[in-house]
C-alpha cells in the first residue's frame, strides 16, 4: 500500500463517512469543506514529500484514480472513491482560480496556486482535460527554491565541467542546451545562470513559461503575454541593454537568427533546442536556414542530455551481466571505435579481454528496499556530451564537413560522448544498465 493510501485510509474511516454529510450523516457543511481539503493537502503533501513531479487525477469507471510521476515514471498511489472523487476535482479548481462550471468541464483550462510546504513554497500548475470518464486534471509541480540549482550537482564530471565554466567567462556567444522533452534542460539552463547572475550585469530571460522566479533577474513570460512570440520579444530584450540573454527555446529560423547575431554582438545568449546531439544541434541549426558561418562565430558551446533513474543509494548491490548481456554491452564499447572518446571520459573495459567475448562484466541495481519503495531508483542523474567550439570545429563547419567529421574533431578537443558517459554512470554505479540502452541503441 502506498503512503498515500494509508494517510487516506486514517482520514476516511467508516467512522468519518457515518458523521459526514457528504456519505449522509449528520455533520454540518463545514465538515464536507475541512475533509475534502484535507484530502486535498495530503495529496498535495504527500506528492511534495515523494519528489514527484506531477500528479494525475484521472476519472475511472468508478471515482478517481490519483498517480505520481517520480524520477518519470508514474506511480499508482490512490483511487478515490465518489462522492469524494468529483469534490477533490472542484476543491482543487478552486484553488487555482479555474471555471466550474458544466460547460467548463467540456474544455481545458489552466490555471494555478502556490503553497508553502516545510521551508519551501511550490508552484501547482493545473491543467484541466474532458476524457469520455470525465474531467482529467494533471498538476506539475514547481519548486521555486533556487538554491537547488548547482552546476557542480548535475552529475557532470570535473573535467567537462571545467570546460563549461571556462565558457561562462566568456563575454559573447551562444550557449545552448539540447535533448528531448523531460531531460533536464530548464534545470541545467538555470544552474548556469546561478553561476554568473551577479549585480554588475543585467539578465534579462524570455521564457514560456517562467518556471522558476530569480532575484535580481529580469524574467519575462511569453506565454502571459499572447502574440509576444520569441522573435518579437528577443527584439525587443536587445535594446534593454542586457549583458546576458536567456530565451527558453530556439524553435524556428527568425529567432534562431536573432539569438546568434545578438551573440556575434556582444551578449552572451543561453537557450535550449531540440535535437538529440551536440552535432545535431549544429546540423539543426543550418536547417533552420541559419547560414554556417553564423552557426560557427556565434555557438561557443553545447550542452546535450539526457537523464536516467539514480540507482538506490541504500539497497545498491552489483551483479554481472548474463554472457548475452555481457556480449551486448561489449559489442557497444566496442562499436565507439575512437580510443580517445574512452580515454577523455577515463572509461576503462572492466573484465575484458581485447577482442574477447566476456562473461566477467560487473554492473550494479537496486534491490529495492523501504527507503526507495522498493523500486530500486532514488533521484535521478544526468548524462552529458559537452562541446565546445574550437577553431579547428569552426573551419570544418564553414567548410560543411560531414557530421561523423565533426564529431572526431570534437572528440579530439575533449569531448565525451554521451554513449560513453551513459557507460560510465552504469560501470560507476550510478545508474542501471536498463536505464542507459535507450541511449546506447539511438543512432549517432
Ligand atoms: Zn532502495
């Protein structure tokens, strides 16, 4: 049973449902109120105290089905029963200032609320969903303490981090991250920002939506504003003498353009993008229509990533790899024929004879135990592929080199790759082989 269930089950008890009006007993109005928003705060409570991200109320046959997303997998933590399911719905759309009506129940809406739990305030961002069961609502969760944000906490290893540091002194440039949707980006963009947000230059952001708010930083919010799209807007962040620009995402040609020659003229231009690589955010970029010589004076650098379940610090065990397995994981060590992607990453074949089939490769898993609900997974880490750009990698992308050319050079100025550092985590015990082999098999 989860802890959420048994919270419920305290709350809810035959007892409760004989005195309350809400199953026909006896007990006034205000009793009806203070159950439902109890119910309500210790779902809330209970979310904030798992790190989930997101929580689910999701209409079923009967009641309500109520699942966390943790470290991105979702979780079944409760099913609510009526009269109590459709009161919890309403209870929570008035808290987010939401329509209540019948007919705004056949649309979707957004809305929010925030809530001070222990020594943190959250941010509940609500969106509401008619299915054919009834009113879907899925809360994201948003913490807005800052000091969560620490570049040295993400999991990148000393020397790649070395070298994004190395590009946060400089004063102009391009500085984007890249991976799909869930990887991290946000997380990584502010962190960076933490790093050189000081009083003696002005930060201005465009973001959709402000995610996190930040003293001292002058954050505008796209969404807020309709028909302020990125492009209008970086225009119009230029002329408020801004030192730093950070725009949440490059998703077409005119911003992407707007952004690099804002880099190529004295500003330092954080944003995100999406493409699986550091070599598939160059070749993004000159899709869009951006010409190569303006990728290759404004990028300075590129962040791709991707992020996996942490393995259990409590019930962490190793184990060896069954011979396919072995076999398999081999076969991809094997597959990163440059030796020097291996030696930046100071990754070494555990168990292997060169050229040999192995049985002897020792990884590691979570057993599962009560401090991780027994699924083995507390947090979650990042993989990275870090790029910086050298003057060797601008030459061959003015000269439109082919990509597997471009990542050599890379590779040859220090850059691990993320398969190798996906290989790394698993061999280092940080995380499972499960959670790295969609990275492993992706094409590169
Ligand atoms: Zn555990």
């Amino acid at each position: 049973m989860s802890h959420l269930q048994d919270r419920y089950n305290k709350l809810i008890t035959p007892e409760t449902k004989k005195r309350a009006s809400l199953w026909g007993g006896t007990e006034k109005q205000e009793e009806k109120v203070h159950l439902v928003s109890s119910v309500a705060n210790i779902v809330l409570e209970q979310a904030v105290i798992e790190r989930a991200s997101d929580i689910h109320f999701e209409p079923a046959k009967e009641g309500l089905r109520i699942r966390y997303r943790i470290d991105g997998i979702l979780h079944i933590v409760l099913n609510i029963e009526e009269p109590v399911a459709s009161l919890i719905i309403r209870r929570l759309k008035i808290m987010a200032g939401m329509q209540l009506d019948a007919v705004a129940t056949q649309i979707s809406q957004d809305g929010r609320f925030k809530q001070r739990m222990g020594a943190s305030e959250y941010d509940f961002r609500l969106s509401s969903f008619p299915t054919v069961l009834g009113e879907k609502v899925v809360i994201r969760i948003l913490n807005s303490n800052f000091s969560d944000y620490d570049l040295g906490k993400l999991g990148i290893d000393d020397k790649s981090l070395v070298r994004i540091r190395r590009m946060l002194q400089l004063k102009n440039g391009l500085l984007l991250v890249c991976g799909p949707t869930g990887s991290g980006k946000t997380t990584t963009l502010y962190s960076l920002l933490k790093e050189i947000n000081t009083t003696s230059i002005n930060v201005v952001t465009l973001e959709d939506p402000v995610e996190y708010q930040i003293d001292g930083m002058n954050q505008c919010d796209i969404k807020a504003k309709s028909k302020f799209l990125f492009a209008d807007g970086l225009k119009a962040v230029l002329r408020q003498d801004p030192d730093i620009i950070l725009v949440g995402e490059i998703r077409d040609g005119e911003t992407a353009e707007i952004a690099s020659r804002a880099a190529i003229t004295g500003h330092l231009v954080f944003s995100s993008i999406h493409a699986n690589s550091t070599i598939g955010t160059i070749v993004r970029l000159v899709n869009m229509g951006l010409e190569p010589y303006l990728v290759s004076y404004a990028l300075v650098g590129v962040v791709a990533q991707r992020l996996v379940r942490r393995i259990c610090p409590q019930c962490r065990t190793s184990y060896q790899l069954t011979p396919d397995q072995a076999d398999m994981w081999h076969r991809y060590f094997e597959g990163w024929q440059s030796p020097l992607a291996k030696e930046n990453a100071n990754i070494h074949y555990v168990g292997a004879v060169e050229g040999e089939k192995t049985s002897t490769v020792t990884l590691f898993k979570g057993e599962g135990c009560e401090y991780c609900q027994m699924t083995g997974y507390v947090g979650r880490i990042g993989l990275y592929e870090i790029l910086t750009f050298t003057e060797e990698l601008r030459q061959a992308v003015l000269q439109g080199k082919a990509t597997t050319e471009l990542k050599q050079i890379c590779i040859r100025s220090g850059m691990v790759p993320l398969a190798i550092d996906a290989m790394k985590k698993a061999q280092e015990g940080w995380t499972t082989l499960e959670e790295i082999v969609p990275i492993l098999i992706e094409p590169n």
